[in-house]
C-alpha cells in the first residue's frame, strides 16, 4: 500500500464521489482503487498470480503426460487454459 497526498479538480472529486456511492465505498481512496481496478487495464497489464501461474504450470504437465511426443503450439495452449 503507497500513501499519497493528491490535489484533484472538482469534475475528478465528483467522478470519484459517484463511484464511492454506486459501489458503497467508504472514501474516495477506495473509490480510487475501484477505477483503477475497473480501467487500468487500458494502460497497465496486471500481473499473474501465483495461483494463475501454478494452475498454467498443472495444464501443460499433464498435457506432456498424456502427450509426451507431441508438442502444443500456442494455440492449443491457449485453448486448453480458456483464453
């Protein structure tokens, strides 16, 4: 967790105060965390987590189990995780 001391116009305090409203936050630092979770993408890619990473790590060693002479282009990795 970062602690800053932000200076925002009015327009960004309203937006921030409406989404503290619809999502029944309880300040504005939440408010901003729930935009940055709900559009941050569109700048910055969130990392994978661990569990993410574990889970991609099981489907390609059971893959190479049942497949072990075969080898999986992206694609098919991709569709075996869902993507």
């Amino acid at each position: 967790m970062v602690t800053m001391n932000l200076k925002v116009s009015d327009y960004a305090s309203r937006v921030l105060g409406v989404v503290k409203e619809k999502y029944g936050l309880r300040d504005k630092s939440q408010a901003l965390d729930k935009f940055t979770e709900l559009h941050g993408e569109e700048f910055v890619e969130k990392e994978a987590s661990d569990e993410y990473v574990k889970k991609i790590l099981c489907i390609t060693e059971d893959y190479f189990h049942k497949h072990p002479n075969r080898r999986m282009t992206d694609k098919e990795l991709d569709a075996l995780c869902g993507l």
